[in-house]
C-alpha cells in the first residue's frame, strides 16, 4: 500500500520551503477531533461495564473492537487515498465517522452492548481513514527536516482532545448515570430493562452533537483549498518501488514500537476510572474518577508542546528511550504504592507518553525514500495495539486484580526504550534483525 511519497529529494523538490500554516491549522482541528472521540471510550468502558454488569475482558471488548478497525481498514484506506487523495479521504472519514455517532442512537434505545460495539467500529473506521491521510500529510506541508516538530505539535493538539473529551464525557454521561444506585442484581427482568434504558439513554445527546460537528467538519474540510505538492492530483501516492519495506528492521520494529506504545497508553487510560475507584487506591465514584483522567491526556498534550521544541536539539531515538525508562519507573511505583502516591505516579505518565508516537512514526518512516508510504500504512495499522494490549490487561485484572495487571505496560515501555536507542537506527536493507 501507498500512502504518500516523503523521500527527502522529493520533498526538497515538492515541498514548500516554510510549512503551510493555513493547510496545517485546518489539518490539526482533525487530529483534535480524532483524540476526543478516542478519549471517550475512557467514559463509556465503565458506563457500559455497569449497564450490562460486564467483567473487565468484556468491558476492555469496547477498546479491542475500536483499535482492531485500525487493522481492518488501514490498508483499505490507504488504497482510498490513492483512488481519490487525501483531501477526499479526510472528508469520506469524517462522514463514516458520523454515521457511526449516530448509530448510538439506536444501540441505547435496545439497549445492547452489540450495538454499541457495532457503531464504534464504524466510528473507528473512519478514524482510521483520518490517521492514513493526515500523518503522512503533515509530513509534507513544509521541508523535511521539520517533519518530527510539525507532527509533535499536531499531536499535541490530539492530546487537547483527549483532554477535552473525558471532562465533557464525565459531565454528560457518567455525571447523570451517577445518580442511579440501584443494584442490578435484585431487579426484575422488566425493571432491569428499564435501568438500562434510562442508562443508556444518556450517551443520546453527546453523540448527536458530535455527529453534527463532524458534518459542520466535514464541510469545511471538503471545501478548503488544500496546496497540490506534487503533479499529482490532491497530492495522491506515486513512485516506483523495487525494494521492500520488510527488509528495513527500523521499520517493522517502529511498527512493532506502535503496536506496545498505542496499548500501553490505551490500557492505562481504559483502566484510570476503574483503578481509582479501588478502596485501597482512591476510593472514588466513577463522576469524581473520571474527572482525573483529564490529567493523564493533558500531560501528554503539554509533553508534546515541549517535546516539539526540544526534538530541535535532541536526538529523537534517546529522547524516545529516556522517556519510556521513565515511563515504566512511574508505571512500578504507582504498583507497589496505594492512595495519592499510586493515583499520580500513574497521571504522570502521561506525560513521559506525549512524544512517543510522533517520535517512533518518525524513525519508523526515516530514509524510507518511495517506500515511506508502504511504512507509513504499516506503522498505523500497528495502532490496532489498543485493541491487543487492554483486552490482555482486562484479562490479567480478572485473574490477578487490577493492581497488578499494570504489569503489561512496563514491558511496552521496555521494547520502546530498546527502539529508541537501538532498534531505531536505520540499517542497510541486506541486514538482518
């Protein structure tokens, strides 16, 4: 697959000699949209997880549907671009988005947890279309040594709709869910399908706002006039290519680094409410939990703003590296620690998270010349990480406690420190792993 052409001769050629601000704002408001929605999966897991008295494997079932779209369509939607370009695609996938929020309207008024399952893979897939086109567009709306910079900040805007997404969540959706105590076990079959109703009933308005937002999007974008950076229509992919991506080891293993990085943030994120509502742990209602997360993604966002000032210096491979190592050192604290010190060692995470993906999409995709495309599709296809990695967590937090489930990130951490520092550098494509 094929995604975009970002060798550095051909950017020197194409690309303009300063970034496009115009085309990168209008860009950015759909990394924004794309982080909030994510964000809300935060709020629904332990929303639905009462609503059907789910385990926490089913509950995470939520986020692995959600990330298994990006397997699913990444490379589809890469051949979408190549049919149509980007600007079409960014518009076909805020569409697809939309009919995926609407469809909640008919998965609470059952209510069934299949249905909801069903309109976050339609969601999810046009996300997915959103990721194929803007990363790799972003890449080339100035010159190429910037790149890293340019998708650190779009990121952080990401990052602001991650933050955004779990506080408007809480409020409209857990904050009217928090008022019903009923315990489920000892209702009727008719006053349990009632509960559920009246439950599910409150993620209606949210999704129908989002799903006009994303039409006003939709239109704006369709109607931007986007810069053609190369004879290509709208930009599309184009290059001959003799060699292959799967002989480059900084590739596959930067898809490997995505893969671990996507589900260590993702299974940290799922389990925050439901961690912070242990007793030993914080003791708190999934309203006063979920007003926490924010600052799980809002450390990300902030990391992001700095780290694109500080890759200008930095070397992204050992910046990447010390920020895992000191990713998973908070990640152990925070499980051998309770109350206060365990609740912000795992926040502070966050913020060691923000420069992690730009970074590793960056290496992953480096010297890659005419096949940066096939890189590209490949590392956002290894994104379905958020689907693996809390499904295996929800897993583990049956059988060992939530607590100690935490253990899977740190070993995400750990292969990404490798990544930074070695498994990063760009070998020739005769060698071997």
């Amino acid at each position: 697959m094929a995604i975009t052409n970002v060798s550095s001769s051909s950017v020197t050629t194409h690309a303009p000699g300063g970034t496009n601000r115009s085309a990168m704002a209008m860009v950015t408001t759909l990394f924004f949209m794309w982080g909030f929605l994510t964000s809300l999966n935060d709020i629904l897991i332990p929303h639905l997880k009462s609503i059907f008295s789910l385990n926490y494997a089913e509950a995470m079932l939520v986020q692995f549907v959600f990330f298994c779209a990006y397997a699913a369509f990444g490379i589809p939607s890469g051949k979408v671009v190549e049919w149509i370009g980007y600007q079409r695609t960014m518009v076909a996938g805020l569409f697809t988005m939309c009919v995926g929020a609407l469809l909640f309207i008919p998965a609470a008024s059952v209510p069934s947890f299949a249905l909801f399952l069903a309109a976050l893979i339609v969601l999810a897939a046009g996300i997915t279309a959103l990721q194929v086109a803007a990363n790799p567009y972003v890449s080339v709306l100035g010159p190429a040594e910037t790149a890293s910079s340019r998708l650190n900040l779009t990121q952080a805007f990401n990052s602001l709709g991650t933050v955004i997404g779990p506080l408007l969540g809480g409020l409209l959706i857990l904050g009217k869910a928090a008022k019903h105590t009923e315990d489920v076990s000892t209702l009727s079959p008719q006053e349990l399908h009632l509960y559920r109703l009246q439950e599910a009933a409150t993620v209606k308005f949210p999704y129908v706002a989002i799903a006009l937002a994303l039409v006003i999007l939709g239109l704006a974008i369709a109607l931007f006039k986007f810069p053609r950076l190369d004879a290509t229509k709208d930009y599309r992919p184009m290059g001959d290519k003799k060699d292959s991506m799967w002989r480059h080891r900084h590739v596959v293993l930067g898809a490997v680094g995505i893969f671990v990085y996507v589900g260590a943030e993702v299974a940290i994120g799922s389990f925050l409410i439901n961690y912070f509502g242990q007793k030993e742990i914080g003791g708190l209602t999934p309203l006063a939990a979920s007003a926490l997360v924010p600052f799980y993604w809002g450390g990300a966002m902030i990391g992001r703003f700095i780290g694109s000032a500080i890759l200008q210096k930095v070397q992204t491979g050992k910046l990447l590296a010390l920020c895992a190592v000191v990713a998973a050192l908070l990640v152990i604290t925070s499980m051998l620690t309770f109350g206060h010190v365990a609740i912000w060692s795992i926040l502070l995470v966050g913020l060691f998270n923000s420069i992690m993906f730009p970074s590793i999409f960056t290496l992953g995709i480096a010297e890659m010349g005419p096949l940066t495309g096939e890189a590209s599709g490949l590392l956002v296809t290894a994104i379905v990480g958020g689907a693996i990695i809390p499904e295996i967590q929800g897993i583990l937090a049956d059988h060992i406690g939530i607590h100690h489930a935490f253990v899977l990130p740190i070993l995400c951490y750990l292969f990404i420190a490798y990544y930074g520092l070695k498994g990063s550098k760009v070998l020739s494509s005769e060698s071997t792993y």
